[in-house]
C-alpha cells in the first residue's frame, strides 16, 4: 500500500519523524509541507510534529496551512499530532501562549504541564486494553519534552496509552495524538498502531 504522508516542516523536530515513516511504510511518498503550496493532490496521512505550538500556529494561520488541513481532516485524511501537534489539535488549551486550540480531537491539553526543559523525562507508558487490536505491547518508553497533558477526554476518544495513571496517547476517528516524542524512541508501539489503523481503513 503506498502511503502519501504530508509532514508538517514549519518548525520543530519533524526530521526524525522521516526515518520512522519510511520504515513504517517503506513504499510511501514523504512530502515537506511549509505552506499550501506544498500540499501534493492527494495524503492519506498528515504529521504534525512537536515544536512550540505558538510558531507552528502562527505560522500556519498567516500561511493558510491551518484551514486547508481543517479541510483534509474533515475529509477524512488521518492525522499523527505528537506534543505540540496534539496541543493544537485539541478542543481547549490551557496556558495557551499564542497557540489557538484548531479543535481536531476532543481533549483540552495544558501546556508546559510538567514544567520546564529540564523537568523533561523518560518515561514508561503502559498501553490499555483499547490498543490491544493495533499492537502486542504492553509496555514502552515514552520521551517527555516539555510535554503537555492531557487533562479533559471526551466521550468519543479512545485512549490507548497512559503514564502515571494519565492518557498520553488517544484516538478520535482520524486523529491519533501522543503527548511524547515515539520518532525519539527506537522501537514505539505508536507506528504499530499508526499502521494497522491505516491500513485497516
Ligand atoms: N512546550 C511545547 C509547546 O508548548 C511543546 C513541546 C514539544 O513539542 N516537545 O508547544
């Protein structure tokens, strides 16, 4: 099956993201996406990495990239938001900065929620019993940085992993999103689960 994935490239560390969407899907198109021009015809997955949620909002709003990805998320195109990606994607956003919440995923996420760049942290993440149809793991690390948490989850999400008792890893229809960094990690049950849900669409 090849996978057209569009990977948001306007800040942050989507770099990493690259090699691990190769291996995930080796016979996949991976494009940079700075503005709207570079949106190919046609994705089937969208990543927007972790970063600071303001630049990748402000930046995307002046650009025009925030509607037309509202569009593709409305049309059904799957989304992987990890740290900042799912502090945007969120329905409410506390201590926001200058990121506004494009409301993609029905979680209210807090910024900064463990604290400061040195209160960053590895992490074990256990996954629920709603990730066992996607991945055999049970357990993995999970890589913290200056992450947010999720603090509110609605009725229609799913969550699939937890640290300490909280969700950091949910799905909502066609969003997936991770409060930790899986491209850091070498072997994260989140491309596991990324790819039996895509290709079971
Ligand atoms: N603290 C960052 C923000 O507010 C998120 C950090 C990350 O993506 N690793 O957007």
């Amino acid at each position: 099956m090849v996978i057209n994935t569009g990977l948001i490239a306007i800040q942050g560390n989507f770099n990493s993201h690259r090699q691990k969407i190769s291996e995930a899907f080796p016979r996949s198109n991976l494009f940079l996406i700075r503005d709207i021009y570079d949106l190919p015809e046609k994705l089937d997955l969208v990543i927007i990495p972790g970063g600071e949620s303001s630049t990748i909002h402000l930046l995307a709003e002046l650009s025009g990239l925030r509607k037309s990805l509202e569009k593709l998320w409305e049309q059904g195109v799957f989304f992987l938001a990890t740290c900042a990606g799912a502090i945007l994607l969120s329905k409410k956003i506390i201590n926001p900065g200058l990121a506004e919440p494009w409301n993609f995923i029905e979680i209210t996420t807090q910024r900064n929620a463990y604290g400061r760049q040195v209160d960053s942290s590895i992490q074990t993440i256990n996954y629920t019993e709603s990730a066992e149809k996607y991945t055999s793991h049970r357990h993995s690390e999970g890589v913290f940085i200056r992450a947010p948490k999720i603090i509110e989850v609605g009725a229609e999400v799913e969550i699939l992993a937890r640290c300490n008792k909280e969700p950091v890893l949910v799905k909502q229809k066609n969003v997936l999103g991770a409060t930790f960094h899986p491209e850091l990690s070498s072997d994260s049950p989140v491309y596991d689960i990324l790819k039996n849900i895509i290709c079971s669409a």
